[in-house]
C-alpha cells in the first residue's frame, strides 16, 4: 500500500468514525510523511544515494572553508612582512646605512 492509499484510507475513516484522536493523528503523519517525501524528491533527494552526495557536499564545503581560511592567512601574513620590509628599507635610508656601504 503506498502512501497516498494510506492516507486516502486513513481520511475516509475520519469521516465515518468522527475524526477520533488516534485517527487524526494517523492522518497528520502519514500526510507529512508524504509531504516530506514529495519535497525531497522535488528536491533531487529522493534517492538512496542522496545521503552519500549530501555527505561529500558537506566534505567538499568543508574543504572549500579551510581553503578559503588558509589563504586570507597567507595574504595577511606576506602582507605584514612586506609592511616590515618596507619598515626595514625606511629605517636603513634614514641611518645612512647605503652611504656607509658606499
């Protein structure tokens, strides 16, 4: 029995029983259930393989983070030693040290 006759069956004994608690909530379930089923496949993620491909998206946006991290880290750091260096070259002119080498 698929789900939409489940649910068809569980609604027509709503009507003929009154709409009793357990049966509501049988119809509420299995009405999710379908739901969820038809946003999923809408989705693409109906399949059994879609666990596995959220899996390696997760994996692949995890490794696109650390990426993304590392290099900001790298371009602050050759920033800052290229802000030293040019310190450095300002502090030596000032000294005199090129007319001392000379």
């Amino acid at each position: 029995m698929t789900r939409e006759e489940m649910l068809a069956r569980l609604i027509a004994q709503a009507r003929t029983e009154g709409g009793e608690l357990i049966t509501l909530r049988a119809v509420v379930e299995e009405a999710s259930e379908l739901g969820a089923s038809r946003a999923l496949d809408r989705l693409g993620l109906g399949d059994p393989s879609a666990q596995d491909d959220i899996d390696e998206l997760r994996e692949l946006l995890s490794a696109w983070r650390d990426a993304k991290a590392s290099a900001w880290k790298a371009a602050v750091e050759w920033l800052v030693r290229g802000v030293l260096a040019l310190l450095l070259v300002g502090i030596a002119v000032r000294l005199g040290v090129g007319d001392m080498l000379s």
